[in-house]
C-alpha cells in the first residue's frame, strides 16, 4: 500500500473509539515519527503523555473556557498526547523550530492513519490560557505544537470530508 | 530490549488481530512498514539532477498534501505558486538573487559568490513558494504557519515516494521586500519558505535521531510498562 493511499484515510472524527492506545504504541509511532526534516538537527520537540488519571484535572483547566473540542479530546481520546517545542530567542530558529516540530506532528498523524489510528491535532496558545499551560508543566521558553488525541476509527461513525481548496498557481 | 521501542509494524500486528472486524480500513503492517520506512528514508536534498519536472504533476501531490491536515486553520489563506516552467523560474530565480544581493542583506558577499548563486539556483528544476495572509491574531498566524508545515511535509513525502527530493529555504531572503514583491505577493501576504524540488542521483548520508523516550514525560500516574494492568 502506498503512503498516498494512507494520507487519502486520513480524516476527521466527531467521536473516539474506546479500545485503548497505549503509552508503548504511541512511543513506538514516534520513534518513527522523529525523522522529521529539522534545521540545524536542533531536534526541537518534546513531549508529554497524559495519563488517564491525569485527564479531569487538566480537563478542570479548560471548563470556563468555550474551548469544548480540545476538552473533549482530553476528556475522552484513548490516548493524549503533548508536543512541545522549544522558542529559541533568535526569530528564525523559533519559527524553524515549530515548523519542524509541525512535521514531526504530521509524520504521527499518517503513521497513526496506516495504523488504523485517528488522531486530532489541537493547538492552543500559551496566552489563551495560562492554567492549562501550568497544569502541562509547560516552561516558559516552551510552546504548544499540539495537543493531540488518538484513538482507532471505527467504521460506522460519519467523517467530516469537507475538501480543502487551497490556491495553487503554476508558473 | 525495553519493550517501549516496540516496532510500530509489532503493535499494529496485535492491533489487528484482535479486531479483524476493522478490515474496510487497510490498516496492515505492511502499511505501517512502507510509511515508516519513507518517513525514514527522507533525506533533505540540495543538489538536483538536470532532468526537469512537471508542475503540474507538483500540483496534484501539494492539492492531495493540502487534505492530510486536519489541523484547523484557513485554507484559503494559504496558497503556492509552482515555478517548473523556464520562464517562471527565470521570474522567482531573478526575485530571489536580487534578495540576496540587495543592500543590508548580504551585503558583506562578493560578486562571484552572487554569480556561482545565480547559477545554482537558475539548475534547479522547480520552486515553490508557501504563501500565508496575514489574519487578524497572533493565534490564527501561528495556526496557518502549523498547518502551512504540516502541508509542505506530506508533500515532501509524497514527493519523496516519487523519488523527487527537496529542501526549504527559510534564510532571511524571505521576508526580503525584493523577492516578495518580485513574486507577487500582496501588502498581507508573507513567505513562509521557498522550496527548491528535483530529482536526485546521490542521497545524503542520514543523521541520527534522539529516541522519543529520551524526550518523554509523563503527568500523572505512570503506566505499568511491564504489562502487568
Ligand atoms: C522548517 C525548516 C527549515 C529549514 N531551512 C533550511 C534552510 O534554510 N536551508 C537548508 O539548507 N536546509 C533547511 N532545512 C533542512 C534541514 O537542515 C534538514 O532537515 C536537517 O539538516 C536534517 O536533515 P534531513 O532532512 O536530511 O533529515 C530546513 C528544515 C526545516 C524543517
């Protein structure tokens, strides 16, 4: 099966499967997952696991907030998983860093797909709200690649299959 | 071994015995294999072989890449412009040289370094430009570069399974007015990066990667590793 075939599974679910992602298979995925391109090989990322006893007091961050999708994640993805990345003082290492730490996002995102795996991708900024940046244990020379949720697709759920047009000019 | 470096293809073969019911997806080990084994094997490639490459053919993987990114952002703030033909890479390689020679940039290169630059990059067989408009808040840029990333990086793959390699360009060139404007772009739009794209007849020696474990923490209980649940 080609990687095309792979990215073309790649979509959105409204719900999470219950059958379990573990610690071990997400490690595993990433362990692929970080031949990521990345300047300088500064390797820029980090990541933290949320365990599932862990998941109320973080979702307890969030309840105030309308951010109701990233809780949801939290709250019911069989796996949650932190990228971080590092934000170098100089403006261009910081950009190439979280762009590189994008990449390395993606990379799960497609070996989940070929896993039989979904996995929603959440961004949310350290300003929008400082407990959840806390109770992340996110340092202060640290920002958010993604909050990310996994769990298995299950084939009766509907997906969301909206195409993206994005404009592409061929000189 | 600790079983936390498990190979991918391993679970996914547990994964998939236990639940058979899940055949309507292809989800195989060997396609956990092929995929890993791309992410693996891409290298960054900065020099290109001669044969040139079809932009349109560029365009069909970039339109595919733009699907895979399920991040949520807006699409319609994101465009590429593909240079394969010889007149437009005339236009972007023009764009970009005067970036680099223009003062205050690279003002301390000598003109033979300029010339050997032009040279290069008048042989590479396509450039793309990754564009973004600026949207109203510091979140919402942040999110169009992400997804812009991710993007660019499912293109890479794909275009690496057809044996195309590429590199990005983000030096300061990029947010250079000489070459934004001299591609086009409106007073709200930024160049993320350029990215130089061709075929390749020798692969780079790859560099090691930091075990995922290594960068790993854990908040709240730790799970039992030794599989005694
Ligand atoms: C966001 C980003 C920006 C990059 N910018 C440049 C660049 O300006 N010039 C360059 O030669 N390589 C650039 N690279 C390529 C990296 O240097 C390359 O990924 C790294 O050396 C690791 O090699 P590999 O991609 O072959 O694994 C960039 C990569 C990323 C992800």
């Amino acid at each position: 099966m080609s990687l095309q075939t792979t990215m073309e599974q790649i979509r959105e679910y409204d719900r999470f499967s219950a059958r379990p992602v573990t610690e071990e298979q997400v490690l595993s995925l990433l362990d692929e997952a970080v031949w990521a391109p990345n300047h300088h090989m500064r390797e820029p990322w980090r990541f933290i696991w949320i365990a599932k006893d862990y998941r109320d007091k973080l979702g307890e961050t969030l309840a105030k907030n309308e951010q109701s999708q990233l809780l949801a994640l939290i709250q019911e993805a069989a796996a949650c998983l932190i990228v971080a990345a590092p934000v170098p003082s100089d403006e261009r290492e910081a950009k190439d860093d979280f762009a590189a730490a994008c990449c390395l996002v993606q990379n799960l995102q497609i070996l989940a797909a070929a896993s039989g795996i979904g996995m929603s991708w959440h961004l949310p900024m350290r300003f929008e709200n400082e407990t959840f940046c806390s109770a992340t244990e996110l340092q202060p020379n640290e920002r958010f690649v993604g909050v990310l949720g996994f769990g298995y697709f299950e084939d009766h759920w509907t997906s969301k299959l909206e195409k993206r047009s994005v404009r592409i000019d061929i000189w | 071994m600790n079983r936390l470096t498990t190979p991918a293809h391993r679970i996914v073969e547990d994964a998939s015995s236990a639940h058979s019911e899940q055949a309507s997806f292809s989800s195989t080990t060997e396609a956990v294999q092929e995929v890993a084994r791309i992410i693996r094997e891409r290298r960054t490639i900065r020099s290109f072989a001669k044969r040139a490459i079809s932009g349109k053919e560029l365009a069909n993987l970039l339109d595919l890449a733009a699907q895979s990114v399920l991040l949520e952002h807006e699409p319609e703030a994101l465009r590429f412009i593909i240079c394969a033909s010889e007149q437009g890479k005339r236009k972007a390689g023009a764009a970009i040289m005067d970036a680099y020679s223009s003062q205050g940039l690279y003002r301390w290169m000598p003109g033979k370094f300029i010339q050997a630059m032009a040279e290069r990059v008048a042989k590479i067989p396509a450039i793309v430009a990754v564009i973004r408009r600026e949207l109203a808040d510091d979140a919402s840029n942040d999110r169009q570069l992400a997804a812009a990333s991710a993007i660019v990086h499912s293109f890479t793959l794909l275009a690496w399974e057809r044996k195309l390699g590429l590199v990005w360009n983000t030096e300061p060139i990029v947010e250079h007015a000489a070459l934004t404007t001299g591609i086009g772009l409106a007073a709200d739009e930024r160049l993320i990066c350029l990215l130089y794209i061709g075929e390749f007849d020798k692969m780079p020696k790859s560099k090691r990667r930091t075990a995922a474990q290594e960068k790993w923490t854990v908040l709240g209980k730790q799970q039992d590793k030794e599989g005694h649940a």
